[in-house]
C-alpha cells in the first residue's frame, strides 16, 4: 500500500483542466478596484476568459484587449499596448490601474513591456493624463508553461511587489485568499470579524455576487484599493491561504519588509480551518473567542451525523487547482473517506516538495496516485480501463461527462462550475464550509443510492 506522486506519461492533453497563465492574471485583476487589465495578445486571451468569469459568476467583468493580429506577430506590436492604453483612459475615466497582461504570442516575438512601460509614464501620462492617478504595472504570464494557477500567483506578487510601499505600521493582516469564491471571502471575514481583527483581504472579491439595483449603481467588481495594495508592507504579518496562488507574493513582502509571513493550510475542513486561526492568533495576539469555539462545535456535530454510517471508506478522486485538490484530500481523509486519486493539472515540478503531500505519502494506508501535469482523461482512463472504482467526484464543471458517462456521482467544487446554480455562494473554507461540504457529499451519495437502488434502505429510519 502507498500514495504515489508521478508525472502524467502521455505527450498532450486531453480535457485539461486548467487553462492558461494570463487567464489567472485576469482573475486577479477583476479583484481591484478602479482597474481594467490590457491582455497583449489575441483577442480570444479576453474573449474566452470572460466567458469563463461569466459561466461561472452570471455576471459580466470589464477586461480590454490589444487585440494582437498577424503583422503583430510577425514586426511586434507594442504600438497596439500604446493606442490600447491610451483608449482605456480616455473612455474609462475612473480608472487608476492598468495592468499590462502578455500572453504566448507577445512573449514569443518579444515585446519590451517593461521598456514600454517607462516610455508611456514619461510620454503619454505625463502630457496627456497629467492630471490622473494612473499605473501601469507589467506582468508576464506566457501560456506556453505553466497555468492559470501560476499565472495567478504571479499577478499577485507582481501587483503586492509594485505598489507596496514602507510606512507606519497599520495594524492590519494581510490576507491573501488565492483563486476562491465570494462564499470564501464572506466566510473568511466572519471568521475575521469574531476575532475583531482588521485584515486586508487580497483579493476582495465578496462583490462579484453583485446586486441588481433599481439605479443601476452596482457592478461587479472587485474592492481592493491602491492604498490597500500599499499598505501590506506595513501590516502585522501576511498570511497566504495558499501555496501555489499568492505563496511568492508573502515571502516577497517577508524577504523585502520584514513581514512575517505564514503560508497555508488551506482551511478546509475542521483541522485546517482551527490552525488558520491559530496563526491568525500567533500573528495579531488576538484570541480565540467563544463564538467560534460553538461554530466549530456545530460543525464537528454535524460531520459526526454523516462520518461513521455514510461517508466512511467511500472512495472518492479530486481534481483541480493544487491547493484546493490537497485541502479537500485532508478534508475527506478526515471525514474517514479514501481519496484514491488527486489530480493536479500543471507542470509543476516542485509538488514532490510539498509538506502536504510529503505527509500523504507517509500516512496514508492504501493504493493512492497522485498525478501532476495531469489532464481530466486521467480519470476517465482509469475508471474505464484500468478498474478504478469510485463512490464519489470531486471537481468542477468540466469533468461532468466523465461523471455522467461513468454513472458516479459528482460534487462540483471549484473553477469554473456553470453547470450548477449559485454555487459560488456557497464557501469551502472554515466551519461554515465544512458543513457544507459534508452534508452536500452526502446528499449526493443518499441521491445516487436513491437512483441506483443501492442500499436506500439505509436511508428509510422510519
């Protein structure tokens, strides 16, 4: 018996389930307020990252293209980033940040973004928009290595990197969330709150579920401020949710301001979630209040209803971004269940590092593989071809047929998920997301025995 990490052996995929770089960067950017990003490549680059926002979220995001063609990709196109920025000012008079996005295309010919970047504050900013608050911030996220995991863990320490600025001491924490939710920021700031911490949450996104106002007033759109962005080399400490999306950006603030900083766990489930608090308590000197100590109660209450009788030993395989893969997998190791199979979908070399995994490998009891720079084929392969049996899915929208064409129940969970209602209002973090997870895996479990026959008499008390 033993937990495997290994590389996918096929050349190419089939099914990813990442998309690329710049689509992370985008993510990130859409987190700022008064900020519209410039992606310096294709149209398509905003095209159908906007339309993965928009299956996920309902709601429509404000991102702008250079719009790339072929005398671009042959002669350079840093003409099509001047006219680009230049258009974004004039029609969008609000906006102070402007990141510059490149992609494969532009990263290929070689473009000077950095160079161009000085050319235009001393040019066009100084003589045209001289009475603006504008910046120009670079960031480099090839689609040709990596994804929109490291595309977004980029963005973060470029963005955290340009504008943190040494001051007095705030009192604030900073909180880097990763790639969540709005459910996750809204449940993470209750979290804050009962502690009576004052946090800087990077990205605050709790306004992408935004309302539909009679005035029209409201859009969707994220709250973090330049002075936000600012202040996080003058804060308590930095932590970091998450490894691989907004780990670099704390160890810069650390290693340049002498923030300390604390990276992860993930707060998933009752374990994870009690020592994000722990840290928020070694950070701040606040403590624990008994509020939190009954929401956990509730929680540990309401996982003990389901572990015993119907979660344990089932056999479960996730899939999606590294950090959230991992926290589900302690999450349901936890609960008694057996992850089978964890799929990580980029070229990560470094996975055979991490702590977490490193603990899986040396406890876990059973055959589990572990495959990164893996695609969603992976899966059906070894349920179809290699007699791997399942009681349970954990991923988002994309693995469904693999679901629906091998009868095992699916919970979706993470990005994008546009084949479900509303789910992004639903947190994975804390207590609050705990219970959640739980009861909707067992939900979908009670309903697959409903529909198969399969032991729905377990289900009849009465």
């Amino acid at each position: 018996m033993s937990c495997e990490l290994k590389v996918k052996e096929r050349a190419g995929n089939i099914n990813p389930m990442y998309t690329c770089q710049p689509a992370g960067a985008q993510y990130v950017s859409i987190g700022i307020k008064d900020c519209i990003a410039l992606v310096h490549g294709g149209q398509g680059c905003v095209m159908f990252v906007r339309l993965l926002f928009g299956q996920h979220f309902k709601e429509n995001f404000d991102l702008a293209s250079s719009s790339l063609h072929e005398d671009g990709a042959v002669f350079g196109a840093l003409n099509r980033i001047e006219e680009g920025v230049d258009v974004l000012l004039m029609r969008y008079p609000h906006v102070k940040v402007v990141p510059i996005i490149t992609t494969c295309a532009t990263e290929i010919i070689g473009d000077d973004v950095d160079g161009l970047m000085s050319k235009l504050n001393s040019g066009l900013l100084k003589k045209k928009y001289a009475d603006r608050e504008v910046y120009l911030v670079p960031i480099h996220t090839p689609s040709f290595k990596g994804s929109m995991v490291s595309g977004y863990d980029v963005a973060v320490k470029d963005l955290i990197s340009y504008f943190a600025k040494k001051g007095e001491p705030n009192g604030k924490l900073n909180l880097i969330t990763g790639w969540v939710n709005p459910g996750d920021v809204a449940a993470l700031k209750h979290l804050l709150a009962e502690m009576e911490v004052d946090a800087t949450v990077l990205f605050e996104i709790e306004n992408f579920d935004s309302p539909l106002m009679p005035d029209k007033s409201e859009v969707s759109h994220g709250d973090t401020t330049v002075e936000d962005l600012r202040g996080t080399a003058n804060a308590l400490g930095t932590i970091a949710l998450n490894r691989y999306e907004g780990g670099r950006a704390a160890h810069v603030l650390e290693e340049k301001y002498h923030v300390p900083a604390i990276i992860g766990p993930t707060p998933i489930g009752i374990r994870n979630t009690d020592t994000f608090l722990e840290n928020v308590k070694k950070l701040t000197g606040k403590p624990i209040p008994r509020s939190l100590v009954r929401e956990r109660g509730i929680a540990i209450d309401a996982l003990a209803d389901l572990t015993h009788m119907f979660l344990a030993d089932k056999k479960v395989a996730i899939y999606g971004n590294p950090d959230l893969v991992i926290g589900l997998a302690e999450f349901c190791l936890d609960l008694e269940m057996k992850p089978k199979l964890l799929l990580l979908g980029d070229d990560n070399n470094q996975y055979s590092y991490d702590p977490r995994i490193r603990e899986l490998k040396e406890k876990v009891d059973y055959e589990m593989e572990i495959i990164w720079n893996a695609d969603i084929y992976e899966l059906e392969d070894r349920i179809k071809n290699k007699g791997l049996e399942l009681d349970l899915i954990l991923g988002h929208s994309k693995g469904r047929w693999t679901s629906i064409d091998n009868n095992v129940p699916m919970v979706r969970v993470g990005f994008p998920t546009f084949d479900r209602a509303g789910l992004y209002r639903y947190p994975v973090v804390g207590y609050t997301g705990a219970i959640w997870l739980a009861e909707t895996m067992a939900n979908t479990i009670f309903t697959d025995m409903e529909y198969k026959k399969n032991k729905e008499w377990i289900l009849n008390v009465w």
